[in-house]
C-alpha cells in the first residue's frame, strides 16, 4: 500500500473515533464510498438474511459502531479504507442527512429555499459537510419517534435524503473524487434538531387502505392485526412509546421489495433499544408479511434484532 494511502487510512480511523465520542456511529468506507469491508455471506450457496449476528464484519452499516475498539478492529480488517461513514437513524442523535447535489445540473440548494419559503421553515446552524463535487450535505436530528426513510430526489430535484438505515460520508474521508471537509464555522456545532414543518414532508404519507387488502368480504385483511401488541399502550405515561410503535410499523409496511428484511431488522432494533420490542414484535412481524416476507422470514429477523440490540456500542 502506497504511504499516502496508509496515511489516509490513519486519518480516517482518527476521524471516525473523534465522530464516534460525539456519539455517531460509525464504519470504514473505500475510495468508492462503498462499505470497505465486503460481506462474509457473498460466496454461501444459500445466504440467509444476516445483518451481523454472525459475529463477523461485512455487514455495512450494521457494522456501525462508537466503541473505539470495534472501530479501530473493523479498520483493521479494512486496511485500504481511506474514509468513514456515519449510520442515520441510531441513538442518540437519530441523525438525518440533507444532500445537497450539483450534478445534473440542478439547484439544490434553491429547491430547499423555495420548499422553506413554501412550507414556512427555516434551516437552523447546523453541521455542514463540503463534498468534493461541491454539494453539501446538512446534519439534523430527529425525534426519537420518527423514522426518516432513505429517498433520491423526492422532496425536490437533487435532494437526496439519508435516514434509518443510510450513512452520511465523515468529514475527512478521502475518496477518489476528492476530500470532504467541513464548512467553516460550522465544525463546531451539534446537529440541529429537523424543523417540524421539514420533518413532515421527510416522513412517508400514511398508508391507505391496509386493512382489508388482501382479506374476504367482510373479513379481516393480512393487515388487520397491525396494532396488536399496541392496543393496550393508552395510558399519558405510554403515548410516545405508542406513537414510535406505529411510527416503526408504518416504515415496515411502506417498504419496497429489496427493502423488506432490511427495514424490518432496522425497526424491531429500534424497538428492542427503546424497551418497545415484546410488546410490538408480533405487529412488526405482521407487518412484515404484509408486505411479502413469509413468517418464517419475519420472525428469524426479528429474533436477529432482539439478540443484536443489546451487543450494538
């Protein structure tokens, strides 16, 4: 490995440790933006669903981590990294990522304004990230109840969003297009919380007619049993854990085909961290196979989630 290819990869293990104090999850990224580590599952015959209960590393951004030496072992194990990204969605900060292009010809950042004259908010200071194309990319946080999906270009033309289970790339990271660095004055800041108004248009638009979808006349659908485990969570002391139980469900049953396990495993991680997880394991299994999973699927996610949710640092 060429000198500066090694230096690189120092100073990208020495910013994502520095990341990972300020509570960011982080893991090594190649040249290419991609995961460095590959999957250990790529040559099984038959692979099953596995998001790092395994034990082993090559599982993108389940490897996330903020225990500096997981992170320094999964830099080891990726000696040609030369960058770092950092997981959105997790605890504490359930990160949101604003991308900002320039390709294409598009004004992203005049798209934003004009949504933010549109819909009466404004971009608070925040964390701004230079990219070596010149986009940039806005940090903001979440509330714990919300699940922000991953989207390409569906708020507006060139903005792109990095939610529950994305990454954003680490200032620093070196890739073949450049370095990116953070905008000056901003370094300093912890991300900003997401204006309401923005948060709205970030989550996905409620479901419509899931009960009764797949059910006969006049019985009940795949979808009718959504709200169990739920039902009795009414008390005042219960209302938030009610409504990020709903909030986790509506992100499985939005999920398209390819994104099915991965925004189920996702979910019922949160809910175990949340001390949500008995209590809507059977509602997000339903949910699950409400939009294509068989059971038996569903439910190996799931008991994946339980057993990884208290092992993630």
């Amino acid at each position: 490995m060429a000198t500066t290819d090694r230096q690189a990869t120092t100073l990208a293990l020495a910013h994502a440790l520095s990341a990972a104090e300020r509570g960011l999850a982080v893991i090594p990224l190649s040249r290419s933006k991609l995961p460095a580590l590959r999957s250990p599952h790529r040559n099984d015959p038959t692979p099953t669903p596995c998001h790092g209960e395994c034990g082993r590393f090559g599982h993108g951004v389940y490897d996330a981590s903020t225990d500096p030496r997981r992170i320094r072992a999964l830099f080891a194990a990726a000696p040609w990294a030369t960058g770092y990204g950092i997981a959105c969605g997790l605890h504490p900060h359930h990160l949101i990522g604003v991308d900002l292009d320039t390709k294409a010809g598009t004004d992203s950042s005049a798209a934003l304004r004009e949504l933010a004259l549109r819909h009466l908010f404004t971009i608070p200071d925040t964390v701004v990230i230079l990219t070596p194309s010149g986009g940039r990319h806005l940090w903001l946080t979440g509330p714990p109840d919300a699940v922000v999906p991953n989207s390409a270009s569906r708020l507006a033309p060139g903005i792109d969003i990095r939610g529950a289970g994305g990454y954003l790339v680490g200032p620093g990271s070196r890739t073949d297009h450049g370095v990116y660095g953070t905008v000056p004055g901003t370094a300093h800041l912890p991300p900003a919380p997401c204006p309401s108004a923005l948060l709205r248009l970030l989550l996905p638009p409620p479901p419509r007619g899931i009960r009764g979808r797949r059910g006969s006349a006049g019985g009940p659908g795949r979808g009718a049993g959504l709200g169990r485990g739920l039902g009795q969570r009414h008390s005042h002391g219960q209302d938030q854990g009610h409504a990020h139980g709903h909030g986790l469900i509506h992100f499985v049953l939005t999920a398209h085909e390819g994104q099915r396990n991965t925004r189920l495993f996702w979910a019922a991680c949160r809910a175990y961290e949340n001390g949500l997880g008995p209590d809507l394991a059977n509602a997000l299994i339903d949910a699950a196979i409400h939009t294509g999973l068989t059971e038996r699927e569903a439910r190996s996610t799931v008991a994946s989630a339980a057993r990884m949710s208290g092992r993630r640092g």
